[in-house]
C-alpha cells in the first residue's frame, strides 16, 4: 500500500480584485460660514460667562459719559461753538465714537487671549481657515459695542435729557457709524495682536494711539478752538471726521457730507487691517 506522499500543499487559488469602489469621502471642514458663526458663539458665551468683564465694559462707557457731560458743561462756550447747542448735545457724538474705539481696543485683547489660552494652537491643526477666527472675534466684538451704546443713549436720554434735534432716526444713523468705527478700527488692533500678541504692548499702544486721536480732534471742542499746531493734526484725524458726521447727524447741522470720508477712511484700515492680521495669524506661535 502505498504512503500518501507528504509535501507542501497547493497555494490557495488567487483571489480576483473586487471592482474599484468609489474613493473614500474626505472630509475638508465646514463651511467658511459655520466657522465663523461658530467661533463668534463661543467668544460670546466666554463674554456672558464673565460677569466682571460684562460689567466693567459697560460701566467704561457709562462712566464717561458722566464725567464728561457733567465735569465740562459748566465751560464758557466759544465763539466757534455752534448756536443753540447744549455742550451735552456736542459732546454726545464724541462719547459714542470714543466707546468705539475703546470696543475696538479690546477685539485686539481678545486676540492676544487666544493666543496665550491655546486657543489658536488647536485650531491649526483643524481644517478652518485662519480669517474665520479673526471676523469672528471682530463680530463678537461689534455685538458687545451694540449693547454699550445702546446703554449709553438709553442713560443719556433718560437720565440727562438728551434729545437731539435730528430725532430719532438720525440718533439711530450717528450711533449705526459709530458701530461701524467700532468694527472697522477693530480689525487695526486684531492686526496688532497678532502681531505683538501681548497683553501689555497692546494696553500701552492703546493709550498711545487713543488719547492724542480723541483730545486732537473736534471731539470735546471745536477744531477752530484749538491751538494751530493742534488744528492742522485735528484736520488729518480720521477721527475728527467720523465725531463731525455723528453730530451733524443728530443734531441736523451741515457736515453730514464727511460720512463719505468717514466710511472711507474707515473701510480701508479695515482692509488693510484684515490682510495684515491674517499674515500675522499665520506666523509661528
């Protein structure tokens, strides 16, 4: 009888390829839009979230308003101050540009804290564009700057009588520009965050850059009142501009035609703003 013989089995048959499939999905993040809407939800619950902060930035305001309608009204009015104006009534335009650009200042400070939190760091390694964390700071900023004019022109109609001459839709228009300021001098202060990317740089271009902006203006007095060399700074402010179209605005004084420049000027430091804070944001950390 013969012995099966012993040796290496046959290899399996080769299996033939499967059809090609169609290529696995990838995912490449969601949309432009989502992201920003968002990032903008969670720095306004960051906002909520902290009493302090909420508090604090409507009392700055607030404060202002008091000290300087109150402290200042007494002054002997000049010769170049308009007729059958109450210094409250010019200085009132002031006071909402000046909480424009103190709003603006902080969407830079939040730019600084998401830079130090982390916050940047882990969204790099997601498929989200870098502008989207940028205009959502800037848009949770500009609903912050809402609430805090709102508060300012609710106070001073109902605590300190102001009632302008324009009404109540041209004091809508002066404080719609100076949310406006708000927004676009906002995207100059998230240009220098991501750039400096410290809190007390920013703090100290702040004040730097605030208070010769707002005291060499047409903000407290007239431009024709102030010194000569003063005057010439005050006719190259952007500022004096935008505080010139929010009185004419709400007092119904000519000069409404310096909204052009105004929105202008405004714009294109929100343009170039916006370009410098993205190469910025792109940096290493």
């Amino acid at each position: 009888m013969t012995s099966p013989s012993i040796g290496t089995p046959n290899p399996a048959p080769p299996v033939p390829d499967s059809a090609p499939g169609p290529a696995a999905a990838v995912w490449n993040g969601s949309s432009t839009a989502t992201q920003i809407r968002v990032l903008t939800g969670r720095s306004l619950r960051a906002l909520v979230s902290d009493p302090g902060v909420l508090a604090f930035g409507l009392f700055q305001p607030v404060i202002i308003l008091f000290v300087l309608t109150q402290v200042f009204t007494g002054m002997g009015k000049s010769a170049h101050f308009p007729d059958g104006v109450s210094y409250l009534d010019f200085v009132m335009p002031a006071v909402l540009v000046d909480n424009a650009v103190q709003s603006a200042v902080q969407s830079g400070i939040g730019v600084v804290d998401d830079l130090k939190n982390g916050m940047v760091a882990r969204l790099r390694s997601l498929p989200i564009h870098p502008a989207s964390l940028l205009v959502a700071r800037s848009l949770a900023n500009l609903v912050r700057a809402v609430i805090q004019i709102a508060v300012v022109v609710v106070l001073a109609v109902v605590v300190l009588g102001y009632s302008p001459k324009g009404g109540a839709g041209q004091l809508l228009a002066s404080a719609g520009l100076a949310v406006f300021i708000t927004w676009t001098l906002g995207w100059a202060f998230i240009a220098a965050a991501t750039w400096l990317r410290r809190a007390e740089p920013m703090q100290n271009l702040s004040v730097i850059a605030l208070i010769p902006l707002m005291f060499a203006s047409s903000a407290y007095i007239p431009v024709s009142d102030l010194p000569e060399w003063l005057r010439v700074i005050a006719k190259v402010n952007p500022l004096t501009y935008a505080i010139d179209t929010s009185r004419a605005l709400a007092l119904d004084l000519p000069g409404a035609g310096a909204a052009v420049p105004a929105v202008l000027i405004s714009a294109g430091i929100a343009v170039v703003g916006g370009v410098l804070a993205v190469v910025g944001l792109r940096r290493p950390l």
